[in-house]
C-alpha cells in the first residue's frame, strides 16, 4: 500500500471513531450504561451500516449517490437503535434503586 493511502485510510478511520469513542463516553457518562452495554450499543454501527449498504444497493449504477444513501441511512438506523437502547435505560424501573432498606 502506498503511503498516501495509508494516511488517507488513517484519517477516515479517526473521522469515523473519534465520534463513536465521543458516543461511547457519552453512554456511559450520562446514562449509566455499563462498560460492555456502552460498547455494545457504540458496536451497533456496523449493523447499521450492513443494513444501509444493502438498502443502498440499487444505486449501484451511482457510486456517489449509493456512498451518500449508505452514509445517511447508516447514520439514521444507528441513531433510531442508539436512541431507543438509551431510552430503554432511562425508565425509572430500568434504573438501579439507590435505597439500601430492603
């Protein structure tokens, strides 16, 4: 591989993690999430993006159209599943008591 592909591949590598370990630390921050739920729930994005590529493939014939409808719909499947995973948690019967009386 030629060197200015490695750093091109590095770059958009750190495009696409530094906002998933933002997510993750936000998961855990905020909502309480344990270290295996965060990462789970951060690890949805590859479904995500399995789902959007197959959904993407009839612009096949458009590369750019088909890159740009897998990128949204990534985006999109993975905020619907990340947003309903963190409202899940923060039901009131979903969250740890604090009251040590029995």
């Amino acid at each position: 591989m030629a060197p200015s592909t490695v750093v091109v591949v590095l770059i958009l590598a750190a495009l696409v993690l530094a906002p998933l370990v933002r997510e993750y630390g936000d998961l855990r921050r905020s909502f309480g999430l344990s270290r295996i739920a965060s990462f789970a729930t951060t690890g949805l994005v590859l479904p995500a993006f399995a789902v959007a590529a197959v959904m993407a493939l009839p612009l096949t014939a458009h590369p750019k159209a088909q890159w740009v409808a897998t990128v949204a719909m990534t985006l999109l499947v993975y905020s619907a599943a990340t947003r309903a995973i963190v409202a899940s948690a923060s039901r009131p019967e979903m969250t740890p008591s604090r009251s040590t009386r029995g």
